[in-house]
C-alpha cells in the first residue's frame, strides 16, 4: 500500500490565473498546484517553443567550443565518446551528425555495457589511439573519468567533457569540462540531459549567428528521445526539446527512426511522451542492456531503408528478450521471497543473485521497490565480483546511503532516486547490514508515496475536461501525468479482460457510473467483491474509435474506501521493527499485542473464508478495521509457527491456508508472542 497525498491547492490563486489569462479551470488548477503562477512562468510553460538560453552561459563552453573548432580547421580525427543508454545514444548521434555534416574528420565509440561498463575507459582509449584519434569529445559521460582523461593525454589525445551528471569532486585535466553541475557553472538552467548539453554545444559552434530555430528543425527528434529517456525535469528548455521533438517524431525524416517507430508499432498514431517513453526508449536501451549499443547508434544515423528496417526490427526483438530476462529474475526474486519472507523486511532492501543480467537488474529494482515501497537495490553477482542498481522512494536519498558504504564498493555514483554501484561479491553481505544501519540512524523511513493531483467528481469526467489536460502535455518528470482521485465510489461490476489478465471495473457515486480499466490484475488478485465503496486513483485519456471519441480512466491504485494508510504503513513499520529486533516506543508495541479475542476474530474469518488469497494490507479493512495490521501479522506469525496456518506470500501471490488440526493448540506457545512479552517487559 502506498501513502495517497492530494497536493495542497489555493483556490483563490487558481481562480487568477484562470481568469487573467483565459484558461480551462482544471489547468489553472493544476498550474497552481505545479507552482507554476507569474505570467513569464505560464507563458513558458504553455507557449514557448523555440527560446533557449545562450550555450554560452554554461562554464567552459567557450573552451569546448574553441577546441572542437580548431580539430575541424586542423583536420584532427575526432571521436564522439557515448554512452549505451537512450541518452548517452541519441547524443551521440546528434554530435556525430552534426560533425558530419559540417566536414570534421569524425567517429564516434559507444563502450559495451557488459564487457566495458559506463563511461571512459583505458582499452577504449587505446584502440582510439591505434585509429589516430586526436580529439576526443564524450557526451553524457566524462566527469568521473580522470584517470582515463589523463592517459588519454599522455597518449597525445586531447578530450572535451560534456557531461550533466553530478562531479564527484576533482574535474579531469581536460581541454573542457562543459558540466552544468560544476560548482562555478552560472548557467540557469540545470536539468538538462546529456543529449541537451551536446545540442548546447553544437549551438555553440554555430557561433554568434546561431539559428535555434533551424537547429530544433533538424535535430529535436533525437533531443526528444534522449531527454525523454533520461527521466530529467521536463521544464524550461527540456520541455522545449520534448514538444517541438514530438511534432517532429510525427513526420520524421530519419530513415532509421522512421523505421523503430514503425516497427514499434506507432506508425501513423499521436505520438506522446509516453509513447516515447515506454515504446521508443525501451527499444533503444534494450540493445544497450543486451551488449550492442553500437546498433543503436547506426540506426538513427543510417539512410539505407533495408538496414534501418533489419536492426529496427532485430531492436523489437531485443526488447522482447530483455523483458523475458527481466521476468525471470523477478520470478526467482518471488521464490525466494515466498521461501523466507524476511527477505523484504529491511528498511532498504538488498537483494543477489548469480548471473543476473546486469543491463536490467535496474529495471528489476523499479519492480519490486513499487511492490514493497522500500529503497531496493538488485546486486547480480559474477564470481567475485558484482554490480547493483538501485531505486528509490521519494524523501531517502539512496546516493547519500550507497556514499555512506562508499569504503565496501569498488565504484558507485547516482542520485537521491536512482544509483549504480560494483563491489566484491564477499562484501555484499556487509554492505546491506551498513546500508541498513545508515537508513535507521535517520529515524523513521519515507513512505512511498502515491502523488495525486486533486479529487474530482465523477460527473466532471467529460471528453472536454480531458482535452483540456492537453495543455499541459508533453507529460514527464516534473510534470507528471495528473492522477486523480475518485473517493467513495461503489463497486457496481468486475468484468475480466484478456484471458482475465486485465479489469474493467465499473463505479458509480450519486448516480454518475464510470468504467474504469485496471491492468494487470486478474479477478483471482482483485480483493474486493461488488458493492465495496472503494477510491481510486486513476489517469484521464481519450480514446478514439471508429470515429467516436470517449474518455478513457487508467487506474493507478485502488483502495477500501475507509482505509487509513499512515496507521496502517505505521503498523507495518512497527511489525517490521519488532521483527527486526529494534526496540521502538514500547506503547507502540503494546498494540502489536493481540488478546484472545483478538485470534478468534481473525481465525473465524480465516475458517469462514476457507483462507485468504489476497495481500495482508487488505485484512484490516475485512476485519472492519478492529484489527491493526501489525497485530494482524503478529496472530498470524504465532498461527503459522503452531501449525493452524501455512503462509506463502510473494510479490503478488499470497495464500494463507487453513491446516487440518487434531486436538487444542495453545498460540502461547508461539516464539513471536514470547519475544514480543519480552520485548515490551
């Protein structure tokens, strides 16, 4: 279960800015909640389409700039330096393109994610060496690679940084390190993603008579995908790049994006950030994760329509078996949590196996973090060494906590939300006992949160309403897509879809009935019965069909209507900290302990139910909340332990299962209510 939190609105002020600057309400509303309030803010956020700050307020731009010229004049061979992901790609073509057009002597490299991993390294730099590269210019990477820098000089091969990640100190000895994280960078805007830093620099080499415009003509389809695919703030010059780049995804000329959106099946439709982001970018970063970016590379560059159409093909079919990868390690992460279950009941979660592949043990960790609302980071291990990627919740810095064990790990860097790292694999044990330990010397965990717009009436849900969200489109980190809550609203209909893999639910509140999809989900997961007063959190669409227009309502989260989260989150945190053998305010614990009226109330519901099969989370509400849930997992524990029950609980399957029992069993007996006596004496 997630904490819902509504965003605070001031209705005064959104009723301003809907009628100084003649807007739909619902926008105004949202702009207001986005804190997105003067008239410059607004007429940005809505209008601008081409204004983008001059490339040379960032620091050493003019130095980037100067030595990339002067490679071209001198007829220097120089080498774009990438990166394997949708980012580190689409920049690396954008410059590559560009050099080529303008005459430069250039080629560009893209490391292997398996066999080379991130950024620079001393094997590339030596085959460049043997290619008589004299220049080298990496896009989103670089910061970080002093000592490959360094070599590379003493080779004779200079290099250009322009990078967006965060410097982790010392900057290399480089011609220019164009950063906008430096500490000394005045420029404004910070959020650009790597392919943003590289179309910066371009723009910069037109000179004082740059032509933005022109350049967002030729180059915003790759800016789009890259700053898409890089999850950065889509505001300011960012959403700039997203809007003009979606308009020219739409009629692309590139023979090879021409050819993945086609294969990817978006031919001819509405192409949308989302669609970008969940169809084109998987694609691209599938190669990556699969060890051949390179293709990727010489996909959006090519103009030869049988070998864009071949590798934009074989790209689906990479993506097709990453996600299969990808299901079988969560599949195995299942079993595992089903055979011991304190597995998940650390505050960050640590998770190993051998032979993982390490291209999507991130996408893994984005998996189960949404199951358990915890931080979690996925470590595959190779013999004696291993590599992790982690994600988290908002409010814990995973970065500062993956610092905190910066002595156990050979590399690491990242960000409060997201972090890559490689250790011994003899330190894994060490390193989730210390990455533990730092989470609870900060107090209590973050919950994960479910972020929602506003409440809205099912009866203001029109084809109108929806259109109107359009003004705030292209959607993306920080401008979400708007969730909405629908509360109170009664479960009228259950209709399974696609071989029960998918929901319909239909709801109404006070006569007005909405058909809600819920994905998925089948009706053997769904624990709730017709006629429960349910809320909802769900995303508004449009749907067109055979000419009609509707409404389409995607839902996010569903929840018992008079559920209360926090106690229940607070109960769970409570049970855990119990479990975990940390002492918490011994009231707390107190209702931890149940009576025995307590297990008859829940063991008559388990016998009436034959079991249950659904989440823990939803047994308080079944109990009409007479329960807490940590006392609930405590009965549970103790029946489990005196054989009435078994438990298998898992990722989304969970069974609690009456045994036969012949004779009295006495739940005092139980080691879990033995050691919770102690514990509160």
């Amino acid at each position: 279960m997630k904490l819902w939190t509504v965003a605070p609105l001031d209705k005064n002020e959104a009723m301003h800015i809907q009628q100084a600057y003649g807007l739909p309400g619902i926008i105004a509303m949202l702009l207001q909640i986005r804190n997105i309030k003067t008239e410059d803010e607004i007429r940005d956020f809505l209008e601008n389409e081409s204004e983008i700050a001059s490339p040379f307020e960032i620091k050493d731009m003019d130095k980037a700039a100067a030595r990339v010229k002067a490679a071209m004049e001198n007829g220097e061979k120089i080498c774009v330096y990438g990166d394997y992901d949708a980012d580190g790609v689409t920049s690396t073509a954008l410059l590559y393109s560009y050099l080529d057009a303008v005459g430069a002597d250039v080629m560009y490299y893209i490391p292997s994610r398996e066999a080379e991993g991130y950024g620079m390294n001393m094997h590339a730099v030596d085959i460049l060496h043997d290619k008589g590269v004299q220049l080298i210019v990496t896009v989103d990477n670089g910061v970080a690679a002093i000592e490959e820098i360094a070599y590379a000089k003493s080779l004779g091969i200079d290099t250009v940084v322009t990078d967006h990640h965060m410097p982790l100190g010392e900057l290399p000895n480089a011609c220019a390190v164009v950063d906008l994280h430096r500490s000394d960078c005045p420029s404004h805007f910070k959020q650009l993603s790597g392919v943003g830093v590289a179309f910066k620099l371009i723009m910069a080499l037109e000179g004082e008579y740059c032509d933005a415009d022109s350049l967002l003509d030729n180059y915003a389809d790759l800016l789009s995908i890259g700053t898409i695919g890089d999850i950065v703030e889509l505001r300011g010059e960012n959403r700039v790049f997203v809007k003009r780049g979606l308009q020219s995804l739409m009629n692309t000329d590139r023979t090879g994006l021409y050819a993945l959106i086609e294969a990817a099946g978006l031919s001819g439709k509405n192409i949308t950030a989302g669609s970008v982001s969940f169809t084109l970018v998987p694609r691209i970063n599938a190669v990556g994760r699969l060890g051949l970016s390179g293709k990727s590379v010489e996909l959006l560059l090519t103009e030869d329509e049988h070998a864009a159409h071949k590798i934009a093909v074989t790209m689906g079919y990479d993506n097709a078996e990453r996600q299969q990868i990808e299901r079988d390690i969560v599949r195995k992460i299942d079993e595992r949590v089903q055979a011991n279950p304190s597995l998940v009941m650390d505050k960050v979660l640590v998770i190993d196996g051998e032979g993982w592949h390490q291209g999507v043990v991130g996408i893994v960790a984005s998996r189960i973090k949404d199951v358990y609302g915890k931080p979690t980071i996925i470590i595959s291990r190779d013999g004696e060494f291993a590599k992790a990627s982690g994600r988290s919740v908002e409010g814990f810095a995973l970065c500062d906590a993956v610092a905190a064990c910066g002595d156990l790990l050979m590399h690491y860097g990242g960000h409060p939300m997201a972090v890559g790292l490689s250790l011994r694999s003899e330190n894994i044990e060490l390193f989730r006992k210390r990455i533990n330990q730092y989470a609870a010397s900060l107090g209590d965990m973050p919950f994960d949160r479910l972020n929602i717009a506003c409440k809205l009436n099912p009866a203001s849900v029109t084809v109108d309403l929806v259109r109107d969200l359009g003004y705030l489109q292209p959607y993306g980190a920080g401008n979400p897509t708007p969730v909405f809550g629908f509360y109170q609203m009664t479960l009228l209909n259950i209709i399974p879809l696609s071989n029960n893999k998918h929901l319909r639910l239909v709801l109404s509140r006070k006569g007005t009935t909405l058909s809600a999809m819920l994905f998925g989900t089948s009706t053997n997961e769904f624990p709730y019965e017709k006629g429960a007063v349910l809320d909802i959190a769900a995303t508004l669409d449009l749907n067109e069909y055979n000419g009609s227009t509707s409404v389409s309502v995607i839902i996010k989260d569903v929840k018992a209507h008079d559920d209360n989260p926090q106690a229940l989150l607070e109960s769970k945190r409570d049970f855990e900290d119990f479990c975990r053998g940390t002492v918490t305010d011994r009231r707390r614990l107190r209702n931890l302990l149940p009576t025995r009226d307590d297990f008859a109330l829940l063991y008559r519901f388990l016998r009436d139910s034959n079991g249950y099969a659904h989440s823990a989370d939803t047994l308080p509400g079944k109990l009409h909340y007479r329960l807490s849930y940590g006392k609930i997992r405590v009965m549970l524990e103790a029946m489990s332990e005196t054989g009435l029950i078994e438990i298998r609980e898992g990722l989304k399957t969970n069974r609690i299962t009456l045994r036969p029992v012949s004779g009295k069993v006495n739940l005092e007996n139980a080691q879990i209510l033995k050691k919770l006596r102690e514990v509160i004496a």
